[in-house]
C-alpha cells in the first residue's frame, strides 16, 4: 500500500512540481518543465505492423452525452479521448505515470509569470480539426468559454479561477472571459489570467472539459451530436442505445506521441446495451474484444482460472462510497449516519466484489493512491490502525440514541449485477439496524445525474469517484466541500449535500499550503478527511482494483490512471 | 327447492344425470370418495402436503435448526463443513485467485444443508421461505381468478344481452393478449409507478399482492369463457326456466340453481389455475418483476442462482426441482378431482 502511494505521489509531484516552479516567479520556468515532460516519451512505442483491423468492445447501458465538457463517465471518457486534445494533456503511458501533464495542443510548457496568475500558451501550427479546419487560439478562447455555457459539474467545480469565471459560472449565456483568457493570433498565443495562483490548473486543462473544438460547435450540451476533434480518430456515429463507432481522422498527424500517440485500430466499435453476462461470454468466445463494464463477481472465478492471459488487474485511484444525504431525513442525523459507518462491514463489500485481489477496505474517502491519505480507521472495531469489522453494539446504541428506528430508507444504486448485489447488502444492514430499507436500481445511464441531483432527495446512494486528476483537492474539494454543493442540478457532485465551514477552511489551508509546502499539504488533507468521516457523511467502502478482460487477439494493453484501459493503443492484428 | 351443494334442483334433475340414477345428493361425498380411490391424485396430495408442511415450518427450520435468516447478507460468516469452520464466501485459490464462491452443498440440516448463494444466505432455508411465497401467490390467485372468473360468467351468462356483450368483449380483450407479455407489461408499470395506487387502496411494488393481482387478472378469461358457456347452457335448461316460471328471483336462482351446477367446474379450475400460476409467478420473479426483495420466491432463489450455474448448480436446480414438484403434484390432483366432479367423465368410466 504504502509503496502504491509513494509511486502515486511521484507522479503527482511531477506534475505539481511544474506549478510550484512557477509560482511566483516572473522568469519562465518552462525549460525545467518540459524537461521533465519531455522525458516522458512515447510510452508505448509505436509499431506499424500492429495497426489495423476494428476493434468491438461492449458496454451494457450507453453512456450519455459524448460532448466532451460533461463527459464523466468512464467510456465516454475514454472514446472522448482519443478525439479530442487540450492545450495540456495526460501522457497516454501505463499506470500512474498517466498522471504527469504534457503540453498537448501548446507547443511546450506555458510561460507562467504575474506570481503564477498568468500562464501564456504558444499554440501548435498546423493542426487540424477532423473537418478539415486550422485550429486556432480563437478556437481555444471559444472552447474555454464553453466549459462554462456547457451545463456539466466540472466549471463550477474545476474552473473557478479564471478571471471572469464567476461571472461566467453566474450568467453562463454572457459568458465572456473578459480578462481572464485573450489571444495574439499573430503570436499564436493564448493567455490565462487566474484570480489566484491555482497548483492544479494545468492538470485541470488537460481534462476532456477543456478539449480544444470549432468555434461554430454549440454552445449548449452537444449530446449525440459528435463535435470535431483533433485528435487520432473521430466520431463516425453515435446511437446512445446503440453503438459508438470511432474511425481515423484523416487530418491527424502525431504531434506528441506522449500526449496523443497515434492509435492501433482502424475502427473502434461500442456497442451498448448487451447484458454484462453476455459481454463476458461474447469477449470469452472471441466475438468482441473486450468488457466495458465491471465484471460480474460470478465470473471471476472462472476468468481468472481459464482466462487468466487475457484478464489484466491494475490499482485504480478511485474511491467508492455509500453517500448519506445530510439534508434528508433521516441521515440529518449524525448518530444516524455514524451508525451506519459503524455497522457497514467494509470485508463484506469487498468479498462481494470478488475478494482482496480485487478491492481492499477503505476507512477514509481519499484511497491509498492519493497523497494525503492516512491509514487508519475510525469506524472499526479493535484498533484503528487498520479495519478489523464493523462494531454492531456501538452501531445499535447510535440507533437508540438517534431515535431513527423505524425510518423507511431507500438505497439507489446502479442496476449492474456488482452494484444491485451492493445495494442489497447495504439494504440488510439498514434493516438489521432498524431502518425500513429499500433498494431502488436505476439504469447506468441515469444514475450520475439522478443522485447528485437535490430534487430528488435521494436518501443513500452507492457511488464512487472516479478522479479528474490524481490529487486531494479533486475528491474533498469536488465531493465534500460547501461550494461543491449545486442545488437542484445534475451538476451538482457533492451528493451527500455535505457542507461545513471549518472543514471547509482546512480544505482550503491544505490547497493553499499544496504549491509551496505539499509535505505539509499532505497532513493537511489528511486532517480534514478524518474531520470530514467524523461527520459521517459517507461511509468510505472500499479502493478498487480495474479488471479488464479482453479477447485472446487483443495485444499491447495498458492501463492509464487517467483513461483506464488505453482502447486506441490496443492490438487487433 | 332447496338444494345441497353440488347438487341441482329438486323439482328438475339436470339434463347431465343418468336417468334411473340415484338422487345426486351425494355429489360431494362420491365425488370424495372416488378421489380417495384415485392412488395418483392420492400421492400428488400426500407430496403437497408434505411441501406444504415443510415450507410452512419455514421459520422454525430457520430459527431452531439452521440457526440463520435466510434474508439477511451473511458475506463474512463461517460454517461448518466435514468438521472444519469454513467461511461460507470461499476466495478462489486459482488462477489470478480473483471472485469468491458460495459454500456448496453440505447436506447436514444444521449447516447450510444445500450450500449459500452470492450473499451467503443459506438456500435451503431460503427455498422453503421462497416456497411460501410461491404457493400463497399460487393459491391466492388462483383462487381469486377462479372467484371473479364465476361472478362474471354467473352474471355475463345469466343476464346475458348487452351485459354479457360487455363483459365478454372485455374478456376477449385481455385474451388477446399473450398472457406474459401482458403479465411482464402490468409488472413493470406497477413497479415504475411505485405500487398500486386506486383510491384508498395503496400497494406498496413489493407487496405480494402486486403478483397475486396481476397473475390472477391476467388469466381471469381463461377460467370465465367456460365457465360463462356452462351458465348459458345451464340457464336454458328446464329446471331454470322452471324455476323462473314460478318466479324466483335472479339472485335465488344464481345462487340455488346455477352456483352448485358450476362449482364442480370451478373446483376442478382450482388446482390446474394453482400450478399455471405458481410458473408465471416464477417467471415473472425470476425477470426481476415479480416478487421483491426482501422477499424470496422460487422464481428470485433461479435467478439468484443463474450466475452459479457452474459452480453450485444446486442454488438453481432446487428451487426448479420444487417448482416442478408442485407444478406436476397440482396438476396430477387436478386431473382426479376433475374426473372425480366431472358427471361425463363418471359415466364413460362407467362404460
């Protein structure tokens, strides 16, 4: 575990360290940042003689909009990847080192200055849209602007700190950036003007949200609508009940094989709406090539025992949790929702997601991965060193004392076998608590947006976390925090509803502290996770483990941190 | 004019009797006694009853034997097999060592007798809970079926005119539909609209009701056309119309004249109603749409057992097993006690 997090830790220094360099400097620090960024080569190495054939992957609920500013969940993410480009990207490099920035769509690293408020950006020359336009730096002020015009959670809750973002975040449909974003077409450079210095806002430039698109590309939610991109392959058609299909984009020559390598593929086929058992089956009898979706915990068994070449187990930075909404009854109770931390064994969870080879227990909502999280646990019984199961006694005289016996609860989870198996579980051990508990399944394609929305008063929710980047601030700050808190909105990621003021200002200390001191950053988010779990606003489950499974032709897999399974960089022939 | 059950009028014997036969005073008590002698429908009873008892001692199997709830999530447990402590989610020791699976089969009472599904919940305990489910649901709507199918074939067949022209149509209507893809429709309205909501009647989706009322509904034509033929026939016959000669009342003559020249219909019904239904509940819950958690049926312990098929086939072949059982042992009885009721059926086996 520890030797996870010093590998985690690594690369999120990598990418921190560019920023720190920068704050507060006035000379340009990017000769010592793209030196590092350019040591990150071309991970994978391209091999011709691989390239071809179309790849099928299967997927059981479709996953909503492919416009890339809400883009959230997992495929689309993914497929949005290998479509579009920022001015920054993630190196598409195994494992953690898909944590570490690389300039993208910029031709290097941003000269930082104005005490790390001012970033300038030099665009590439000679890039071009898959319909065959130029890209250029009135495109990035365009594509900039619709982070915000876009209803998604990522502008309020990544891009605060542009100048004119507020005004932006207030009345999207004015939306300017006047002051915060400019552009010198003659220099081919675009610069960003940040009400404060902000460590992680080149990580967040390389999110799918700041994809650079045309200018004519709409200003609201794009849907199924596929805008042009830059990147290796474009979309050729998109049925959200259907399938997705990626083909080459013509225009596309590999600029940075660290930050958008050219893909393997020809063609890349989702198909959507096949049950997860005969997703399974269909890659075991080589008629796809690979499981979108998490494998059935009935499958394991045989994959790992049959199939074990084709089956690949990689630690994900992800952090899965049972959200209690704090602002509906009962859980606005904290003896409530102590109760139930104590009563949820985290063993149990994780025996029914297939046991220890796939997923360890988790007391805290930072995972192991991250850089300020802290092994101990406050809801276990015995020490808190480590989790050892759940406390009924304690749990049960919460009850008592919460007065909540008798609560009719429902519990909305995924309707994927993994997660209903969940939900049924957390189900139990509401009603052995004495609530009336009840599990309500929604399909994958609704759940994001049906739990984080207030309007629906979800009681308690499985959900889990998928970082934007790899760092404190992306799981407190977007789940827990008051500002994260968007009511009556989809948008809105905080779904337990949490908010606390001096916890908030730990949050903020701890960010604060992240570009000068991260050692002592580190502490700090540690210290308000423990604060935030002593308020019980979730009950931290367990970090997963990503099992892929693909079809004997499959070769050349990788997992990346930030895009999981790199589906353009697999082999088919 | 009165009359025993099961048997027609005084004044006119029905057109069905045997002349020179004796009075049919004893419909019920032949009827009986040649069920009695019946070896077959006598075993399918004697098989019932022991699934019945067994399934009824449900509770008691849980509590003082098994020592477990069968509806709560046992993923950590232990139990013991051949004398060791065993955990009742076993890792898997192969291969990449990913998944767990459930005890299987021990075949001691005491200890998870047929082994633990993916919750750890023992099977065996859970396959006579889900047996009570299956059967009250069985039993309830067939007998609701059987009930309502007579009141609208006594009134459509008795009245008839534009009344039976009505309930007819209506009867044709929801004939017209295929009786799954009817039942699964009502399912998964009700259970997307929260349950059943009609007045002041509320039915939360996971009530038992919500099956029963479907199921029972959903082949309510199957059981009036019939029965409704029966009551045409039997409403021209002498013994009616000369009961309406001499003016009795509609109700007296539905209820003295008509009701007991029917049961014998509908008791035969009963049973053969009883096992169809105990399969479309099953199907229903084993599609997810029929019975809810936390409830159990034979349908929900199949489905539970569908991704185990492989490696503790028992999860799913018991409960079908059962299902099966019963379906047979109700449909065996039924055949007795209709050749037992059925008059043509007496005489040709007297021939």
């Amino acid at each position: 575990m520890h030797r996870n997090r010093r590998t985690m830790l690594a690369g999120y220094l990598l990418a921190a360290l560019g920023v720190a360099a920068c704050g507060g400097s006035s000379k340009s620090p990017s000769a010592e940042v793209s030196a590092s960024s350019t040591s990150v080569t071309a991970p994978l190495g391209y091999q011709a003689s691989h390239a071809g054939g179309t790849l099928h992957l299967l997927l059981n609920a479709s996953a909503g909009s492919i416009d890339p500013v809400p883009a959230s969940q997992v495929p689309i993410v993914q497929a949005d990847a290998d479509v579009y480009d920022g001015l920054m990207g993630f190196v598409k490099a195994p494992g953690p080192a898909g944590n570490v920035v690389v300039p993208d769509l910029a031709r290097s690293m941003p000269l930082v200055s104005n005490g790390g408020k001012t970033y300038t950006f030099t665009l590439r020359k000679g890039i071009r849209f898959s319909n065959g336009t130029l890209v250029t730096v009135q495109d990035v002020l365009s594509s900039l602007r619709r982070i915000y015009t876009v209803p998604s959670g990522v502008a309020g809750g990544l891009f605060t700190s542009f100048v004119g973002a507020s005004l932006c975040l207030k009345t999207p449909s004015a939306c300017t950036l006047a002051g915060g974003v400019s552009a010198d077409p003659s220099a081919d450079t675009v610069t960003i003007t940040l009400t404060a210095p902000d460590p992680n806002i080149l990580l967040k430039l390389a999110l799918p949200a700041a994809s650079i698109v045309p200018p004519n590309a709409p200003r609201h939610n794009g849907g199924d609508t596929p805008i042009p991109g830059t990147g290796p392959y474009m979309v050729a058609s998109y049925g959200p009940n259907s399938a997705l299909t990626l083909v080459r984009n013509p225009y596309f020559r590999e600029w940075s094989a660290a930050a958008q390598p050219q893909g393997y593929p020809n063609e890349i086929v989702e198909t959507f709406g096949v049950p997860v058992e005969s997703e399974v089956t269909e890659v075991e009898q080589g008629q796809a090539d690979g499981v979108l979706d998490p494998l059935p915990a009935d499958r394991l068994t045989e994959l790992s025992t049959k199939y074990a070449s084709q089956v690949h187990v990689s630690l994900t930075p992800d952090t899965n949790y049972f959200a209690l909404n704090t602002r509906v009854p009962p859980f606005t109770n904290l003896a409530a929702r102590q109760a139930v931390n104590w009563a949820i064994n985290r063993d149990a969870v994780v025996r029914l997601l297939g046991g220890t080879q796939v997923a360890t227990p988790l007391c805290t909502f930072l995972p192991p991965s991250v850089p300020g999280y802290e092994h101990t646990c406050q809801y276990t019984i015995g020490s808190s060193a480590t989790y050892s199961g759940p406390d009924l006694t304690k749990a049960r005289q919460l009850m008592r004392q919460s007065g909540d016996a008798g609560a009719p609860v429902s519990v909305y989870t995924a309707n994927d076998p993994v997660s209903e198996a969940m939900g049924g579980y957390m189900v139990s051990v509401l009603n052995q608590l004495g609530f009336k508990g009840q599990l309500r399944a929604l399909t994958n394609a609704v759940v994001g947006a049906y739990f984080s929305n207030s309007k629906n008063k979800v009681q308690a929710m499985l959900s889990g976390w998928f970082p934007d980047y790899v760092a404190p601030s992306d799981y407190l700050l977007n789940n827990l925090s008051c500002a994260s808190f968007y009511p009556d909105s989809a948008a809105n990621y905080n779904q337990a509803e949490f908010c606390n003021k001096p916890i908030d200002a730990q949050m903020y200390r701890a960010l604060s502290a992240q570009a000068t001191a991260p050692a002592r950053a580190d502490s700090l988010w540690a210290k308000a996770d423990e604060a935030v779990m002593r308020l019980a606003p979730e009950v931290p489950l367990y970090a997963n483990k990503q099992v892929d499974f693909v079809s004997k032709r499959v070769g050349h897999y990788a997992y990346n941190d930030q895009f999981y399974m790199l589906i353009d960089q697999l082999w088919v022939r | 004019m009165s009359v025993q059950p099961g048997q027609v009028s005084s004044e006119i014997d029905p057109p069905s009797e045997t002349p020179g036969e004796s009075p049919p005073s004893g419909l019920w008590r032949v009827a009986s006694g040649q069920l009695a002698h019946n070896r077959a429908a006598m075993g399918a009873l004697l098989v019932l009853v022991v699934i019945v008892a067994a399934c009824v001692a449900a509770p008691l199997y849980a509590r003082y034997v098994a020592h477990t709830n069968p509806f709560q999530f046992n993923v950590s447990g232990t139990t013991v097999s051949d004398g060791k402590t065993v955990p009742v989610l076993q890792q898997s020791t192969t291969g990449l060592r990913l998944g767990v699976t459930p005890i299987g089969p021990t075949w001691s009472l005491s200890h998870y007798f047929l082994g633990a599904d993916n919750d750890g919940r023992d099977v065996f305990a859970r396959l006579l809970y889900g047996g009570r489910t299956s059967l009250v649901i069985g039993a309830g709507s067939a007998v609701l079926c059987c009930l309502l199918a007579t009141i609208i074939a006594l009134i459509a067949g008795y009245f008839g005119g534009i009344v039976d022209g009505v309930l007819s149509r209506l009867m044709d209507f929801v004939w017209a539909f295929p009786v799954y893809l009817l039942a699964i429709s009502l399912s998964v309205v009700l259970l997307a609209s929260g349950g059943l909501n009609v007045g002041p009647l509320h039915l939360a989706s996971n009530s038992l009701w919500v099956p029963t009322l479907i199921i029972a509904g959903c082949y309510l034509p199957y059981v009036a056309r019939p029965i409704r033929g029966q009551v045409l026939s039997l409403r021209r016959s002498e013994f009616v119309e000369a009961a309406v000669g001499v003016g009795a009342s509609d109700v007296r003559i539905i209820f003295r004249d008509l009701v007991p020249n029917i049961l014998p219909t509908v008791i035969v019904f009963a049973p053969l109603m009883m096992a169809i239904n105990m399969l479309t509940e099953s199907a229903l819950s084993f599609l997810s749409i029929g019975v809810r958690p936390p409830n159990a049926s034979w349908g929900t312990i199949i489905n539970d057992g569908i991704g185990l098929l492989y490696t503790r086939p028992a999860v799913t072949i018991a409960p079908g097993l059962a299902l099966a059982v019963v379906a047979v042992a109700l449909n065996v009885l039924g055949d007795g006690v209709r050749e037992a009721f059925d008059p043509r059926g007496r005489r040709f086996g007297r021939v």
